[in-house]
C-alpha cells in the first residue's frame, strides 16, 4: 500500500493544488456575491458582518484541531496529496475515510493493505470525491429558491412594518447544524459535561457583554465556553476516573 501511495501521490498532488486553488477562488467569489446580496438587501449591519468575522475566525480552531487529529489517521492510508485534497475541500476527513473504506470493501479489499492497488486506490479516490457530490448538488439546487425567498421575506416584512423572520430562521438552521455535528460526541458523562458548562459559560459572557456593552466579549464567546468545555470536561474525567 505505502509502495502505491508513493508511486501516485506525486501526481495527486498536482490536482490537489489545482483544486484547491479553485476552492480559494470559489470562496472569494462566494464572500463577495454575499456582500454584495447583504448590501442590496440589507441583511445584517457591517458591524454585525464584521463580529460573525471575528468570531468565526477564533471559533474555527477547535474544530480544527480534531480534524487534523483524523486527517493523519487518513494521511496513513491514503497518502498526504489525496488527505490534502479531499479535507481541503470538505474538510471531512472522518466522512472522507468512511468513503475510501467503502470503496475499498466494496470490492473485498481492506484499505491500507498490500492488496491496494493502484487502480484500487484510483477507485477510493472517486469513491471519495462523488460521496461528497450531493453536497455540491444541493447547493446548486437550492441557493437560488432561498435567495428568493429572503428578498420576498424582507420585502413583506418592510410593508408590513414588521422585523423579517429570516435571521430567525438562519439561527435555527445554524443550531440544527452545530447540534447535529456534536450529537455524536455525546456518548459519554464527560461531553455531556462539557457541553453544558459551555453553554452555560457562553450564556453568561453573552449577559455580561450585553449588560456591559463591551464587544470584544461578544467575539470571544464561543472560544472561550469551548475553552471552559474542555477544561471542566477533562476536571470531570480525572475526577470520576
């Protein structure tokens, strides 16, 4: 297997580049048609645009570090060029080894293995990029419908002098998400742990900056009650044993 990765992984690291120069591109583009749409619609203030900057710049770290802690796991069994591709556009790696592993049994071969051969390593590398193909498919489909939708929602709202039930609406979606994502993480007394202390933790910062008037608190909420999170959760594992 380590004999086929070194063979191709050259190879798949000039597409990887490749790919991930269009997927910087891609997200320029995204930020500026966003703008641009928020300018004409009125969305949010730029100050609240330039606190979800913030906080999303600081929130991304600690999601970051688990992802990394799966991607080497993935780096062993597919190689650094196909990990930096795959989690460079998904950024996955856990979703992106259950594909490679699918594709690899589907032919009753096991990954990682010196039965991997280079045409079997080319098919977890399809297996890979088409599992991630109904994300790409939904968000052709519908970004335009709600685009459409929000600029009818703030219209009726405007005419009838009453606040639009879009930013309503984007939290609940955001909250789905979020829930979703850690709902698996939630199988042991210590992350449920955690996962209150944050919440608790974020809900006081959240009174006390908005009691204080102080912005900076309202930017690090979130790293912070993740900080909190992780060091009572850790208390609570050394405590309970």
């Amino acid at each position: 297997m380590s004999d086929v990765i070194s063979k191709m992984n050259g190879e798949v690291w000039v597409f990887a580049a490749i790919l991930i120069l269009f997927v910087c591109v891609q997200a320029l583009l995204f930020l500026r048609l966003a703008l641009r749409f928020n300018k004409k619609n009125q969305l949010v203030s730029k100050q609240e645009i330039s606190q979800s900057a913030k906080t999303g710049f600081v929130s991304v770290f600690g999601p970051s570090i688990s992802t990394i802690v799966v991607a080497l796991s993935l780096i062993t069994m597919v190689g650094s060029g196909a990990t930096f591709m795959r989690c460079g556009v998904i950024g996955a790696p856990a979703w992106e080894l259950l594909m490679a592993n699918t594709a690899a049994e589907s032919v009753g071969v096991t990954l990682g293995t010196a039965e991997v051969t280079e045409g079997i390593f080319t098919m977890c590398l399809f297996g890979m990029i088409l599992g991630s193909a109904p994300y790409f498919i939904n968000t052709i489909i519908t970004l335009k419908p709600l685009d459409k939708a929000v600029i009818k929602a703030n219209a009726a709202a405007a005419k009838e002098k009453k606040e639009s039930f879009i930013p309503t609406l984007g939290s609940a979606a955001m909250m789905g998400l979020l829930g979703y994502s850690i709902v698996d993480y939630l199988s042991t007394a210590a992350s449920v742990v955690a996962l209150v202390a944050a919440l608790i933790v974020s809900y006081i910062l959240m009174q006390v900056a908005k009691k204080t008037g102080q912005k900076w608190i309202s930017e690090w909420n979130m790293a912070i009650a993740m900080v909190a999170g992780m060091a009572v959760g850790q208390i609570f594992t050394t405590m309970v044993g």
